[in-house]
C-alpha cells in the first residue's frame, strides 16, 4: 500500500486530503510545516508528497529544495498546493523540483486522480 | 473525541486565523511600516481565504479575497499600510467572524465595508484593481465521438525524473485512454561513459487509437508540458492496428530545459529563519484529551500510592524500591503533566486589548489597557472560564470606574484612564488583579443599592470591607442605568461564583482616591496536589503541603495551658490555633503527643492540631458533591492507597475561621 | 433524571423496593445505578445528619444520605441485610450519584398508577412534600418519596410531630 505525506499547516486541509487518499487505499501521514515535512520524509518512505506552500517555520518552496538535495528524495513525486493565479509560484515550485500541483481550492476527486495518475495506478 | 470532519476542524482555524489576522493588525497599528507583520497578516488572509472556499464558506472567501488582495499591494509596496488601512480590516473582522461562524450576515454590511477598504486603499496609494474571480473549475472535455488515431511523439526534459516525474505511468495513462503501440526512441542516449543515470534519455512514439479527445493525451503531460517536446498528429489512414511506420526523426522543437537554479525567493528568507512569526513548535492537542489524560495519571497516582503501602509493610527490598522509584515516576509525570496544561495568561489578555479598544469607543472615554506577569501560567482550563468574569470586570471598570476625559481633568487627573490588568504567583496561587485609576466604589451608592435590595436594614452599621462585599450578592447591581456593556445579567454575582467554582477567591478593594481593584486568586493545580496526610481521632485528612509551613509537637504542658485560648506563640509571635478534634467533634481521647500544623494562606497563619501526623501524600482531588461542599471547611476529598477516604481541608475557610476568636464545632446549618 | 409528575408512563412504572425501620419505600428503578453491600464510611464534620457521611463507590466520592431521617425513622444498627442504594440524582442540571442508606433490599417489581394516591393532607406523620404518593400492594402500603424535594430540603424533617401516624402493615 503506497504511502503518502501531506505536508500543511492547516488542520482542516490535511484531514480532507488524509480522508480522499485513504479511502482511496493509501496510507497518509501528516506533517504540519516544511520543517516537520523534511524531518518526517527522512524518517519514513514515502510514495508521494503533497505540500501547501504557505506554511510557518519553513515554508513549502523551501522544503522541496532541501527534498530534492538529499538522494533519498530525489526521485519522489511531490505535489504542490497553489492558487490558479500565481503562475510565478508553480514556475518557482517546479523549478525548486516539483512534480505537478494541484490547483486550490480543490476537489477531492480531483486530488485522488492527480495522485492516481502520478503514481501510475 | 475530536472532530474527524474537515469543515469543524476548519471551523476552529478560522478562528484562530481571525485572531491571528487581529492581533497583527492591532500590532500594525503600532508599527505600520513591519513589513514582517504586514506578511503575517497576508499570510493568513490567504489561508483563510484559500480554506474557506475548500469548505465551501464561499462568502467568507469571497470578502476575505478582498482584504487579501489589499495586502497583497501592501506586501508588494504598492500601497502603503496607513492607519486607516488597517483601520478598515480591523472593522471588518466582526463580518469575518460572523461569516466564519456561519452566523446570518447581512450582506450590506460587508458590502459597505469593502467600500471603506477600497477607498482607503485608493488614498494609499494604489488604484483598486477588480478582484479576480476563484479558480476556475477544470473544464469538461467534450466527449468526441467515434474512434481516432493519433501520433504521440515526445521526449521529457533530461532532468524530469529528478523532479520524481516517471515516464512509465504516462505511457500507462496513454494505454488506459486505448490500444496503443509504443515504440522507444533510444537515439539520444550517450554513450555509457557520459550517460547519467539519473537523466532521462528516452523518448517516445506512440500510436494510440481512442475515443477520447486530443486534450485527454495533452492532459497526460500536464505537468511536464512547459519542459517537453510533443508532437500529436492525427493519423488518418485507417492505420489502427497497423505496424507503426518508422518515425521520422523527431523533430526537436527542444525548449531549454528549465535551469534548475533556485532564484532568490524573499519567501524563503522570511519564512526560515527571522522570528517564526507567532508558531512555535507545538503540538495542537484537543483540550479533552488532555482531560482524560490527566484522569489516567490521577488514577496512576492512587494505584501508587496503594503500591506504597503494600511496599511500606513488607520486607521484599526489591518491592520496596521498585515502589520508591514509581512514587518518583509518578510524581514526575504528574508535573509533567500540570505543565502540559499550563498555558501563559498572555493568551488571555491578548484577548481584551480589542475589548479596550471597541470600549474606548463606545463610551467615548480614553482607555489605556496595561498588562503586566503576561508570562505567568495557568491551567488550560482554568484561563477559560476566567476569560469571561474577567471581561465583565473589565467592563465595569470601563463602563462605571473610569470617568469621561472631562471629568479626570477636572479632578485634576490625566485624561487617559488607566486599566491595570496583572498576573502573578503567590505560592500555590495566581493572583489575577484588574484595577482602574477611576473614580472608586462610592459607598452611599452601594448602601443604597443594598437597602433598596433588603440586602440590609437601612441604618445599619457595617464595615466598610462587607459594605464592598454586597456588591457581589445576587441581584445587586448600582448602575444608575444598566449599560449596554455591562447590565447583561452577567452580574458580580456570577463572577464570584465563577471564581469560586475554580476553588479561588476575590476580593473587591477601593480606597479613597485610588480608584478600585479586584483581586482573583486561583490555586494553581486542579486535580493533583502534594498533600500532607494527617489523624484526627480515627479519621485522616489531607492538609495541602504548599500551604503548610510547618510542623511542631503540642507538648502536654502547651496543652494545659492553652485550654479555653487558642493563640500560642511561635517564635515570638503569636499564631492562632484550632483543636480540630473540637471543629469535628471528635470522639475518644486525644494522643497523648498532638502536633500542630502551620498553615498559612494570604498572609494569615493558623495552627491545626491533629493527633498524629502520618507523612506526604500525593492526593489525587476529588470533588465532593454540592451537600458537602457547602460545608466550606473541605474542599475535596481524595482515595488513599487502602481505599478510605480522606477529606481534604480547605486552608482558607481554616484561617478565616481562626479570626473568630473560638471556633465552635461545625455545626451543620438547620 | 428527576422524578416528576411522569413517572408513571403508560400507567405503570418499575420501581426498586426496599425496607427503611420496618417501612417499605420505593424509587424509580431508572435511577438506580447499583446497590452495593456496607462500605467504610468516612464521616464529614459539619455535614447536615441526613447526609452525613462519604463513601468510596469504584473510585468516585460519594455522599452518603439516609432516608430514614428525613421520615423520623429510627436508624437501626447494620446487619447482614443492609446495603447502599446507589442512584443517580440530578442537581442544578448535573447526574449526582448519591448512596442512600437501606435496612433491606427487596426487589424490581411494577407498581401501577391505578394503585396510588396522592399524600393525605392531614394524618400523614411526614412531611408532605416529601412524599410522591403512596401504593397499595396487597396489605402493604409502599411509599414513593419526593426524593428531589427530600435533597433541596437536605432532609429536614419538620419541626413538630404530624397528628397520627398511618397505618400500614
């Protein structure tokens, strides 16, 4: 069963990420800012990540960049949270090495069929 | 059990984001020109409004986009946060609340505050831009009829699979959308000695035969579109199951991959390192949780201490130190645990800055609100349920202690009244006092008030510290008029009986001139104290240790001599003392060797003489129902390790009592 | 759970008999959480008599109140039949568990509303408050007290003896 980390500091965002992605079948785990992301993907084997951008602490943008220097990371998907109008930030994600995004606000289903997809099942 | 449902989890946010977005901007009106606060307060309008729409609080999206957007300039330098700026949001924060809270709004308020915002956003600098709507919703891919074929040619940026991109699941995508032949492209692999690994060098041709529409195969690519190169031409001869013709050499329209260098990003900057705004590291805990934790290491604590017996009476060395190191244990988790609960009162006066500032308006008087032992702590819950006695106090003072700016002039004080709200420790205590430089408790009013009641027969003589004490009675109010701020039935009454339901006290002070004070105290600790166990004839109490000063033995000849006084003295000083086999009618003789307890609270002492002294004991506190609490000389009631129970006594009705001069035995009331 | 003016629901309730001094009494079979056997009791000075005492019941504090003096019975030693009756009362909107003290427990049993009757006003050597209504089950007369209005009273009887005392088995 994959397993998926979803990084953001809003508890109402990770709890409807964790309920589309588990019933789904994935086992989701939480982190709550860019620093706790990093700590807890080196701790754990994730399949996929999925982060908000705009977090305390460290924010998401920061956290993709520390990601992607570590071996472990490098091939992981990630996934970014971002609102439809700020192309300067998925330019700046994608260049940090994210994968794809996903548009807020966002549909669940919506959510489940970008992960589906990027994780080819 | 805490909500599992996003939208009430939500619904909790929000409120903590509002009340981020208020303290940052009360702060901004301190210090426009931080730009730290100013990204503070963008930040979380952008959650707030970002969430809201997930949950479908449109219309708290909806006005809160615009604030957003305001300082969204402000963050960019486009517009400057003047005081009116901050002005309007800060008006605006009761629509959001209302809005967040799902309460009916009256659309013409929001209406009319955005007009503000927009106006005051012109004068600072920046002509208002129309708010872009929501995202928009993906479209729906018409559905083409009929089957197509299609030449899918692509190749991915080298470094896509560092990005965790993976080509495999795309073709899977491909294959899930029709037959396909696919067919890799292997010419632009180097030679093994420059190959890296970790790039891909692949590409690929593939001829896939659907019915799905050509925006379904560039929805594959999605994420990659920008950095690929992908040719999709329509094959139109009947081609479907034929042997896919050689390609011809793919024609690289080959945009530069992307630099993968990170430019400079303020964000980042800002986000790392410079003070983490108001996070820190911290675990967000439903309170009740807490609760039942606190229950379970209550529990601990009798199952220890009834170990500790057992170890106490037998000679199994092993046991006795398992059960020492246990006690220990214990008592660490128990400290562990009170400090998980306690929470800065900080929190709490945070709360009534916003409260000054809306009365300093209402009533039109200048308020200066002053705190001070902001760092001082408390029990989680115990700051809840003072948040609104503390409220109605601050608002008597504002309503009825402080004058209006003409009248301190005239009286030769300066304009700006003075609320003092402080915080601090006294021993086992916090001490809460809020005081006002105003014009005092005027006692004709309050003697009035008190006939007027029946809480007094006119003429009466009665001490000045009781005349203040009526105040706090049932259906006593002196307002002239009761105020929209303060008459709401919320009296002084129920702050006391609030008070007192925390085991706490007040009192009510107000000497001439110096306009009035009401001091809270709150024993610091609920549920787990250390306790000092003690015998009055056969029957134990526990007496709490931080109130307990010392120890000493009533010697046979003190006795003698003290029978039909209670005052011994101690050191030179004279302490007062009560038999407490008198107070609890006790039956049999006494111990031939009593001991007396010192104890004191407030600053009064008292001596209790008990039989025997039987050591410490970490005494769980259970309450006692209302027909025992009543009594007023215990306060709870605790399970020792052999199952009895011993009654906890309540030191302050023990040292008030010794101000009478001899305490009769209780008597129950008739 | 208090008792009221509905206690008997479709005519009938179920009630938990017991004996105080020789005279039956019954409560709503509801609000008994547990009858348990003599527990040490821990006495608390300045507590009024009729709820004088706390015992330990699994952990939690509980007062200890007896009837019997709220009816000016006599409180007899304890023997092998006595027990605790533990009931949960609502006080100020809150379940209070409360022991009440019993010479003797009998059973669950019905008790119809045809076979009640409302206190006498006179000739009753009880406060009438304090009584719900009487039944009559066989030669017996059962008693159903007020026990709300026995705790908001905190069990003072009144001053002064009733006239006569009724006549029961």
């Amino acid at each position: 069963m994959p397993s998926i980390l979803t990084v953001d500091d809003s508890a109402s965002i990770r709890q409807t990420i964790k309920i589309a992605l588990s019933s789904e079948g994935y086992s989701v785990s939480e982190a709550v800012d860019g620093a706790d992301g990093v700590a807890k993907a080196d701790a754990g084997a994730y399949d996929l990540i999925v982060t908000d951008l705009n977090m305390p602490i460290m924010d998401g943008l920061t956290m993709i960049r520390e990601l992607r220097k570590k071996p472990a990371h490098a091939g992981t998907p990630i996934l970014f949270l971002t609102t439809e109008s700020d192309a300067d930030m998925k330019a700046q994600a994608k260049a940090a090495g994210a994968t794809g995004w996903l548009t807020k606000p966002f549909d669940p289903d919506q959510l489940v069929k970008i992960v589906n997809k990027v994780l080819a099942r | 059990m805490s909500s599992t449902d996003p939208v009430e989890i939500f619904r909790v946010e929000a409120q903590e984001l509002l009340e981020q977005i208020e303290q940052g901007l009360l702060d901004l009106s301190h210090n426009p020109g931080d730009k730290e606060l100013v990204a503070a307060v963008f930040r979380a309008l952008h959650t707030l409004k970002g969430s809201g729409a997930m949950f479908g609080f449109d219309a708290l999206a909806g006005f809160t986009h615009h604030c957003e957007t305001a300082f969204d300039r402000v963050r960019k330098g486009e517009v400057k946060a003047t005081p009116d700026l901050v002005s309007a949001v800060l008006n605006a924060m009761d629509h959001m609340r209302a809005l967040a809270e799902g309460r009916p709004c009256d659309a013409a308020v929001g209406d009319a505050l955005l007009v503000e915002l927009e106006h005051v956003v012109a004068a600072a600098g920046g002509a208002q831009t129309p708010a872009p709507a929501a995202a928009a919703t993906p479209a729906q891919p018409a559905r083409d009829p009929g089957l197509t074929t299609w030449r899918v040619v692509f190749t991915l940026a080298q470094d896509v699979l560092i990005n965790g991109t993976r080509p495999l699941p795309m073709l899977d995508e491909l294959r899930g959308l029709g037959p396909c032949q696919i067919r890799a492209l292997i010419d632009a692999i180097p030679p093994l000695e420059a190959l890296t690994p970790t790039n891909c060098h692949l590409g690929w041709e593939v001829v896939l035969t659907t019915d799905q529409p050509r925006s379904a195969i560039e929805d594959v690519f999605m994420f990659v579109i920008d950095d690929m190169t992908l040719e999709i031409t329509e094959v139109k001869d009947s081609a479907a199951d034929a042997v896919v013709e050689a390609a011809p050499p793919v024609a690289s329209a080959a945009q530069p991959v992307a630099d993968a260098e990170p430019h400079p990003d303020p964000a980042a900057a800002a986000g790392g390192d410079a003070k983490a705004a108001r996070a820190d590291a911290s675990v967000r805990v439903p309170a009740q949780r807490l609760d039942e934790l606190m229950d379970r290491v209550g529990e601990l604590v009798i199952a220890q201490s009834r170990l500790k017996q057992i170890a106490g009476a037998s000679q199994d060395m092993n046991l006795r130190s398992v059960a020492e190191e246990i006690e220990h244990l214990a008592s660490e988790l128990r400290d562990s645990m009170m400090s998980v609960r306690m929470v800065p009162v900080a929190q709490l006066f945070s709360r009534f800055r916003r409260l000054i500032h809306d009365l300093a308006r209402d009533t039109g008087k200048e308020i200066d609100l002053i705190t001070e032992g902001e760092t001082t702590e408390l029990d989680k819950t115990v700051i809840e349920r003072l948040a609104d006695p503390l409220i109605h106090l601050i608002r008597n003072s504002a309503d009825h202690g402080l004058e209006t700016p003409e009248e301190r002039l005239a009286a030769g004080k300066p304009t700006k009244g003075r609320i003092i709200l402080a915080a601090r420790q006294a021993g086992a205590e916090v001490v809460i006092t809020v005081k006002d430089d105003g014009r005092g408790v005027n006692r004709d009013r309050v003697r009035a008030k008190a006939e007027e009641n029946g809480l007094l027969a006119p003429g009466a003589a009665i001490g000045d510290a009781e005349l203040l004490q009526m105040i706090f009675q049932p259906g006593f109010s002196t307002a002239a008029k009761v105020t929209n701020l303060s008459g709401r039935g919320v009296g002084m009454d129920v702050v006391k009986r609030t008070i007192e339901g925390l085991r706490g006290s007040l009192e009510l002070s107000s000497p001439a001139g110096e306009g009035s004070q009401v001091a809270l105290r709150i024993p610091l600790t609920l549920a787990i104290i250390d306790g000092l166990l003690v015998r009055v004839g056969t029957a134990r109490y526990v007496i709490p240790l931080s109130a307990v000063e010392e120890c000493l033995e009533l010697t046979p000849e003190q006795d003698a001599r003290s029978t039909g006084r209670s005052v011994l003295t101690l050191r030179d000083q004279l302490v007062p003392f009560m038999r407490l086999r008198s107070m609890f009618d006790t039956k049999g003789p006494p111990d031939a060797y009593q001991k007396i307890v010192v104890v004191s609270t407030g600053g009064d002492r008292v001596g209790l003489v008990v039989d025997q002294i039987l050591g410490d004991h970490q005494t769980v506190i259970k309450p006692l129902s209302v027909f025992h609490s009543e009594v007023g000389a215990f306060s709870g009631a605790t399970i020792l390790g052999d199952g009895g129970v011993a009654l906890i006594l309540d030191v302050g009705h023990m040292t008030s009592e010794a101000a009478q001069t001899s305490p009769a035995p209780l008597r129950a009331a008739s | 759970m208090t008792q009221n003016a509905t206690l008997f629901e479709n005519g009938a309730v179920d009630v938990l008999t017991f004996d105080l001094d020789g005279e039956v009494f019954a409560i709503e079979a509801t609000l008994v959480q547990e009858v348990v056997d003599r527990a040490p009791e821990t006495a608390v000075p300045g507590a009024p008599a009729f709820i004088d005492a706390v015992i330990n019941f699994r952990g939690r504090i509980i007062p200890l109140a007896d009837l019997r003096l709220a009816f000016s019975l006599n409180a007899r030693n304890s023997s092998l039949d006595s027990r605790i009756i533990v009931i949960a009362h609502e006080i100020d909107g809150e379940a209070t568990l409360i022991g009440l003290r019993a010479d003797k427990v009998y059973e669950v049993t019905t008790l119809d509303e045809a076979a009640t009757e409302a206190p006498p006003r006179i000739g009753l050597r009880w406060r009438q408050d304090f009584v719900h209504c009487l039944a009559k089950r066989d030669e017996d007369i059962i008693v159903v007290p007020d026990l709300a209005a026995i705790f908001a009273a905190r069990g003072q009887p009144r001053a002064g003896a009733a006239i006569t005392p009724l006549t029961s088995h």
